[in-house]
C-alpha cells in the first residue's frame, strides 16, 4: 500500500505565492490577451523568473529539483486563479522531463536551461489525421541517410507551434531485426526545411493556437534523436504519464474557478429573500463538484507520487484515473456554475460561457475517456481487450 498523499509545507506554500501571481493577472488578462490573438507573455516571464516553469527540471539544469507534485500545483493554482498556462503541460512537462530522463548531455544543456527559465518553449507532436488514439498506427517515420535522419509524416492539433523553438515529434523507425516500426523521439527545429505548419480554426478560447504539421522530408542530425532508439514505449511513457498529471491539474483548475465564480454569486444573489446558495436545488449541486473536484486532486497527488517516486507503472494507472476524474469534474463544475448564475452564466462579466467548451477539452485530450477506460478495464481489471 502506498502512504497517504499529503502537501508537505513547501508544497501549500508554493500554492500560496502561485496563487497571488494567478490573482494579479486573473481571467480578465487572459481574455485580453485572447482578444489580441497575442499569448500570455508577461505572465509567462514573471511566472519564469519566479522559478515556476522549471520547477520540475534537475536543478544541475537551472530547474527547481522538484517534479510534477509541484508544477502541477503552479498549473493548477494558475488556472484557478482564471490564467492557466497551458504550455506548462507540453514545454516543461513532457518535453523537458523527457529530455531530463533520456536526453544526451549535450541535449540537455542546450534545452533544460532554457526551458526552465522559460527563455525557450518546446511543443510536442503525437497526434496524427490517422492514428488518433492508436499510437500503433503513426504514420510519421525516420529513417537514416548516412549520419542523419530523414523525417516525413502528419501531425495533427499540435499546440503552441507557433511560440515554440522547436518541436518533439514522435515519430517511427524500423527495427533491423524484426522489420517491425517503433516509436522514436526527435528534435525538430521550428525552422528546419520541409517542416510546415497550418493554424487550425477552434472554437476554443485560449491563447494557445492548434496546428497541423507537414514533415516532409525533414533532415535532421544524427543528434536529433532523444534517448536510445531501442527504448521505444518507454521513453514516450515517460513524457505521457506527466501529460496526464498536467491535463488533470489544468482541468482542476478550471473547476475551481467555476466553482468560486458560482458560489460567490449564490451567496450574494437573492430572489425570494434570502440568498440563492440558501436553496439546496442550488447548493447540493455545488457541494458535489467540490467534492469531486478534491477526490480528483487526491488520484492527482498520487500519480504525481508515483511518477516522481518512479514508479512508472503505478503511474500509469493512476495519472488515467486523475485525469478521467478531473476532466469529469471540471465539465461538471462548469455546467453547474453556468446553471447557478442562470442569463450571467452566459454573459462576458462573469466569464464562464468560453468554458462550456473548453471544459470538454480534457474529456478528449490527450487521450479520450473511452480510451482510459479500456486501459482501466484490462490493465487494472485484467479483462479481454475490445481492440
């Protein structure tokens, strides 16, 4: 059994100082900065200079020494406060703990640095037109010519390509042996010929864009390659497992501050004399999502536990459940926020209406609902796989 997971006092600290940051920038900032088609880069350099960003990277690098107990908890306490960061779930999450676990030397004094101090940004790309939730059937393939790699594939809703220094593309080579493809890692510069993006139109209001890749043909050094070519799925576990944690604790975030958003008008709203929030048809419906919202978080601190304790295994598992129960909780939240304030629930003031959609985001990505369920079902339940 594993010990109870509690925030030490470092941790409801680091909460404290990230949530007065998330206060003096707020939902109004980022729905400027949204506004402007712009991104969040005064947040992102005041949250970089605090130290926040590479709160998870190796301190011999520039980070923190933490991992992702404690970004999670910037990521969370940020979207709390209505000014989530969303590249803290690609840059410093996947990409620089994958580079910290696997990278060459070389590879990690080139990015860590500057991933940490937020001075560069790092998207990833797994998602491909074909492939969806079928990492078995990526398309997108290496394959070597003398010392380097040539690269060509798809990739599909990338975010943040258009802010980022460069790109981990995971993509296949073929094994000698077997003749069979496995996934690889590499490094694609922002600026490497035959590497093209096209901005996809959502619905989604956030500052970070979504976009298509074309890889054609991309030559890249042989240096480009992250960790051993041999190693397969677990160094793309390694970078999946935090992904989750992070969408759990982006989801969290949101949630709470649906939540705060409703139950500050259910206390001062009155119709029939006394404040809405005195009705049970309005505040059991609240109390439900704060409770879901802290079980959510619980799984949250566990798969993050496990992950920094690595146990990459038990991470798994857990960092599914956190983000199955967060993305849960957070639609519910919302929808319920919207429900208390009734016409304000739709009305720019309050800030709630853009979150109808983008609280569906987590049910999606990075991995659907449905898909955390079959791995649940025949991972933890040991039942015939459906696929």
């Amino acid at each position: 059994m594993n010990a109870p997971v509690l925030e030490t006092e470092e941790h409801r600290a680091l909460r404290a100082a990230v949530a007065a940051l998330g206060k003096r920038y707020g939902r109004e900032y980022m729905a400027r900065v949204v506004a402007a088609e712009g991104h969040p880069d005064e947040l992102w350099a005041e949250a970089a200079k605090l130290g926040y960003l590479g709160v998870n990277l190796p301190e011999e690098y520039g980070g923190g020494g933490g991992g992702m107990a404690e970004l999670s908890i910037v990521l969370e306490e940020l979207g709390a406060a209505g000014s989530p960061l969303l590249m803290l779930v690609v840059s410093p999450a996947i990409c620089g703990t994958v580079i910290a676990r696997f990278g060459t030397e070389e590879q990690k004094r080139a990015w860590l640095p500057g991933l940490a101090d937020g001075s560069r940004t790092m998207a990833f790309g797994i998602t491909e037109p074909d492939a969806g939730s079928n990492s078995h059937r990526i398309t997108t393939t290496a394959r070597r010519d003398d010392d380097d790699w040539l690269l060509t594939g798809r990739k599909v809703f990338i975010s943040g390509v258009d802010i980022a220094d460069a790109t981990l593309i995971v993509g296949r080579t073929e094994d000698a042996r077997t003749g069979r493809l496995k996934p690889c890692l590499f490094i694609v510069p922002r600026d490497a010929p035959g590497f093209a993006r096209h901005r996809i139109d959502m619905e989604v209001q956030a500052p970070e864009k979504q976009f298509e890749l074309v890889l054609d043909e991309v030559r890249l050094p042989a240096d480009a390659l992250v960790g051993d070519e041999d190693a397969g799925l677990l160094q793309l576990f390694a970078g999946l497992n935090p992904e989750r944690v992070m969408t759990a604790a982006f989801s969290l975030g949101m949630a709470r501050f649906a939540l705060a958003r409703a139950v500050a008008y259910a206390k001062e709203r009155s119709v029939w004399k006394t404040p809405i929030g005195a009705h049970q048809a309005i505040a059991h419906p609240l109390a439900q999502s704060h409770i879901e919202i802290e079980l959510a978080r619980l799984m949250m601190q566990k798969a993050a536990r496990l992950y920094d304790d690595g146990d990459d295994m038990g991470a798994g598992e857990a960092a599914n459940m956190a983000k199955f129960a967060a993305a849960d909780a957070c639609v519910k939240a919302v929808d319920q926020a919207v429900h208390t304030l009734g016409g304000n629930g739709l009305s720019k003031e309050y800030g709630l209406a853009p979150l109808i959609v983008a609280s569906r985001v987590a049910r999606i990505a990075p991995v659907s609902r449905e898909m955390i369920l079959n791995f649940v079902s025949h991972q933890s339940l040991g039942l015939p796989k459906s696929y």
